[in-house]
C-alpha cells in the first residue's frame, strides 16, 4: 500500500511540475547592443522589461530611456559561440531582437532589424 501511495505522489508531481514553470511569450525588444567579459548585452528601457518595446525608432527608444531609465540584458544567442562574433558589427547600434525572457536574459535571441548609431 506505501509504494502505491508513494507512486500516486511521483505521478501527481510529474503531472504538475511542468505547469509551474514560467512559459513566457516571445516579444521583441528595442535597445542598444554592447559586449561586456565576452558576453553580449542589450540596453534596453526599464518599462519595457516584461512588455517588450511596441514601437523601435531612435527617438522613442532614447525618450523611454530617459524617462524610466535603463536596463542591460544578457543575449543568449545559441549554444554556438560563432554566432556571436557576427553581432559585433552591431556594436552601439539600435538594435530591435526577438526573443523570451528567462532568468534575466533573453534566450532564443534573433535579430528582427538594426536600425542604426
């Protein structure tokens, strides 16, 4: 009777891990782009942290900046580290990328538009 109970627990736990996690959405981000310790960054406003930027011009982005502040999030591009070496062109630029958030960086990050110094 205890390993049919402690079975009934294992299943139960299985059954409902996974809704506990986090799934969040993808969303695009507006910010600027920087390496830091070999490891990449976007600036990106405050406010638009877990909303994601709804608008990526030069003139909205530095008026959300100056109005919330900023943020620099860590760009998880893949598992490859070539990758990485392509996005320093993108260094000081307006970049717009897509991605979901999780753990403080994004993760599964594409490059949607630069749209300029």
């Amino acid at each position: 009777m205890r390993k049919l109970g402690f079975l009934a627990i294992v299943f139960m736990c299985l059954c409902f891990c996974p809704l506990s996690l986090a799934d969040t959405e993808m969303l695009n981000w507006c910010g600027t782009y920087f390496e830091a310790n070999n490891q990449s960054y976007l600036r990106i406003a405050r406010g638009d942290l877990f909303t994601g930027s709804n608008i990526c011009d030069i003139e909205a982005y530095h008026q959300r900046i100056m109005s919330s502040g900023h943020i620099n999030l860590a760009l998880n591009h893949s598992k490859n580290r070539n990758v990485a070496g392509k996005w320093r062109k993108f260094t000081d630029h307006v970049i717009e990328v897509r991605g979901k958030i999780q753990n403080g960086s994004i993760i599964g990050t594409r490059l949607v538009r630069d749209i300029g110094v």
